[in-house]
C-alpha cells in the first residue's frame, strides 16, 4: 500500500504545498509557533534588536522542523517549470534561500504586529 502524502511537490518552482489534512495542520502549527516564539521573546525583551537577535535563530529552527517534516511526509521535490529539471546544487541553494524567505516574511511579520500594537511588550 502507498503511504499517505502530507506534502506534494509544487507544480512550479520548488517545495511543496499541503495535500492532506495532515500538511494543513503541520502549515498551521508552524504559523502558530512562530507567533508564540515571537510573543514569548517580545514580552522579556527590551528593545526590537533584542527581540530580533533572540527569534532569528528560534525560527531558523522552526523552519527547518517545517521543511524536515515536509520533505519526511511528502514527495521529493523538484525544481519544475516548463517542463524542465534543475541540478541538485540549484535545489541547495533554493532551499536554504527558503529557509531565509520565510525567516524574513515573519521578522517583517511580527514587527508590523509589534507597530499596530497587536503584539504586546514591556
């Protein structure tokens, strides 16, 4: 029997998107974490940097539990566009600048959250 995909490869670019309920909850526990991260390190901190300095590595973490998880519980990606395979080297370095896109997209994230006053500090 075929075991259950949680992830399936990206019909373009590289990665994977959920294709289970499973992937679902995995996708919803990582934003969910991040936000804990953010709002456990904000409420100690004293100013943004310290606040930056102590949720980049934590969510260089949580990020690569997501991507560990995704490649364990789901197809092996490929880099896919118009119909043509990319090496092994391209996918690395698509990976790691994932790991950097998502690190980014959350700092901006919580930081925008922490200008509307919707995050709260000391």
């Amino acid at each position: 029997m075929k075991k259950k995909l949680w992830f399936r490869a990206k019909d373009y670019g590289w990665g994977w998107q959920p294709s289970s309920w499973e992937g679902w909850l995995i996708i919803v526990a990582y934003i969910m974490g991040m936000f804990f991260i953010f709002w456990r390190i904000d409420t100690d901190s004293h100013s943004a940097s310290d606040t930056l300095i102590n949720f980049i590595p934590q969510s260089i973490i949580l990020t690569a539990i997501l991507i560990w998880t995704a490649s364990a519980f789901g197809e092996r990606p490929e880099w896919r566009w118009a119909g043509r395979r990319m090496p092994a080297r391209v996918v690395l370095f698509k990976s790691v600048i994932l790991v950097a896109v998502f690190t980014v997209f959350t700092i901006i994230l919580m930081v925008v959250l922490n200008a509307l006053g919707l995050v709260v500090s000391k």
